[in-house]
C-alpha cells in the first residue's frame, strides 16, 4: 500500500474540446507518488485526449493538468521526468533496436552502457543488431518501453502498453511495470484489461464520455458495484423476447460463443424462478457462480460491453 500524501500528478477541471465535441467535460483527479493508477473507459471515453495532455503534447481548452506542480503543456524542463508509451508510438523501422535506443540516448544525454541495461533486462540483446521491421509486435513494445525509460523518468505514462499482445508477451510487460513500481516511480496506465487493472493497479478511474464515471482501489469498486452473479449459458430453443421477461432484462443477456450468456445476482430471491424460467426455454449447457469482478463495474458505471 503506497501512502497517499505525495502528488505526482494533479488534473483539476480539465476540459478539451475539438470544434463541437467535448471529448473531456471538467475532469478531476490525482494520481499519486509511487502509485500505479489505471485509466479505463470504453472508446471514445476520452482517455488518449487526457493521455496526449498529460504528455504535454497537446493543450488543454480549460483547467489544469500539472505533473510535480508544473504545467505539462510546451514545458520540455518537466520532460526529463516522464517517460511516454504511445500505443502508436514510431520507431525507425530499419533502423536495429541497438540503434533505435541509441539515437533516443543521444538526444536525451544519456550514456550507452544504459541502452545495454535496458535491452539486457527486457531480453532484446540477442535481436539487438537486428532491423526493427523484423521484430514481432511484443519485441516492438519493449523497445518502446525501453526507449520511455532510457533517461529514467519519475513517471511511466502508458497507453494501452499490452493491447494486442499474447499472453507471454504481456506478462513480461506486466512485471516491468510491477518492477518500476517497487522503485517508488509513478505509473499511469490506460488499459481496456480488467484483470490488468485489478492486478496491477492501486487504484483506477473510469472515464465515461468525458466524465470521470468512478474513482477508487478495485477491490473497493467490486465492493460498491459488484455482486456476485450466477452465469447460465444457455442454448435457446425460443426467441430472446420470450427469455427476455418479467424479472430478466436485456442487460443481463448477451451473446457469447454461440450461446445465451445470462447473468443474474446469486443473492435474491427471484433467482430459482428465474432458472426455471430458463429451463423451460432452452438447454441450460453450464451453470457457475462468478465473483463481482472489475468488468462488472466497468459495465455498470459505463453501460458499455467490454470488447
Ligand atoms: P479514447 O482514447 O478513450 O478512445 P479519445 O480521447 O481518442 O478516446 O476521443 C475522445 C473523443 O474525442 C471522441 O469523441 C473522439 O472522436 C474525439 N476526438 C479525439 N481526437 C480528436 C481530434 N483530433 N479531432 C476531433 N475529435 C477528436
């Protein structure tokens, strides 16, 4: 547990506008020293907006956004102390990783025995020599992350770092950020994970249109959102408007893999009516209870499906 006294990131009202859309509505939150704060929301919540403010490449319509009680916009002396993973950051493609590294180490005055560090621990010596369009999606992303942390930054802003990844890929990420964590340094994540989120972070927010929707630890939210929930799969021999009825609502029920998924909470009354009801218009093909989990906030706080 991180004490929460120090600010390393302070956002008060933020707003940005591009012509007609507000892609953020007077936003508030601080994200603090040593913490790992996760960012989520479903697309278009507004997330690379905040992102691209944060990294000061773009300027806020109103407000403040300030990292260590300076503004981030055209503020280069604050830039030494982050260090940015863009989902669509560029590398020099023909460039090898070795090379990559070192130009961005030459840039920012920092020696080279740190880019052998760096592709040391993220396991990329081996390929070093070798031109970046050879290297698969997961080898890309760590050179990417090594590239934001060639000049050691205080805060790692991270924009969806393991989208699109397998699952080994992600887990090396995953450690780094766990790695940089317990060095004291700041980390803000935004992620479409879950299970990242609850793992890894302290706390999160979740954005919605704008809007922060919800703001605290995970286990916090699945305390105040979520319940406990049973799951039926179910192979409907009726129409969804016959299942959908009386006390199930087209919320609960979705489509997944084939089958009606239904979700209903474990802890109410109606729930042995509502099985047979389920019975009775259909073949039930499994049946589990399912802890409250962060999607299920997620769902509830942005009315959006997870993708
Ligand atoms: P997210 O990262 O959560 O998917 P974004 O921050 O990309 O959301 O977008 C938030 C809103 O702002 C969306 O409605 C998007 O269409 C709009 N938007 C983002 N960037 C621009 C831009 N450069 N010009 C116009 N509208 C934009």
């Amino acid at each position: 547990m991180i004490a929460m006294t120090e600010s390393a990131i302070v956002v008060e009202n933020l707003v940005k506008k591009y012509g007609e859309t507000s892609a953020l509505r007077g936003i508030s939150f601080q994200v603090y020293r040593g913490e790992v704060f996760g960012y989520l929301g479903p697309n278009g919540a507004g997330k690379t907006t905040t992102i691209r403010i944060l990294a000061g490449r773009s300027s806020p319509t109103g407000g403040s956004c300030r990292v260590f009680d300076r503004p981030t916009f055209k503020n280069p002396a604050l830039y030494r102390h982050l260090g940015v993973v863009f989902e669509e950051s560029h590398l020099y493609e023909r460039l090898s990783g070795i090379e990559n590294l070192r130009f961005f180490a030459a840039l920012h005055g920092v020696p080279s025995t740190r880019v052998q560090e760096l592709l040391q621990a993220y396991d990329l010596a081996k390929a070093a020599t070798r031109p970046v369009r050879t290297y698969s999606k997961g080898m890309k992303r760590r050179l990417l992350i090594c590239r934001a942390l060639l000049h050691d930054p205080q805060v790692l802003i991270m924009d969806e770092p393991t989208s699109g990844l397998d699952p080994t890929s992600a887990a090396v990420i995953h450690e780094a950020i766990g790695h940089y964590r317990k060095q004291g340094k700041t980390i803000f994540l935004s992620t479409h994970d879950m299970t990242e989120a609850e793992t890894l972070c302290d706390r999160v927010a979740f954005l919605n249109q704008g809007e922060i929707a919800a703001l605290d630890q995970p286990k916090a939210l699945m305390r105040r959102y979520g319940q406990p929930v049973v799951v039926v799969q179910l192979r409907p021999s009726v129409e969804i408007s016959e299942i959908v009825q009386g006390t199930i609502s087209s919320n609960q029920v979705a489509w997944e893999d084939d089958l009606l998924t239904v979700r209903l909470p474990l802890e109410q009354p109606e729930l042995g009516n509502q099985i047979d009801h389920l019975r009775n218009r259909g073949e039930i093909i499994t049946i589990h209870t399912q802890e409250a989990s962060l999607g299920q906030v997620f769902r509830q706080v942005t009315g959006a499906k997870l993708e």
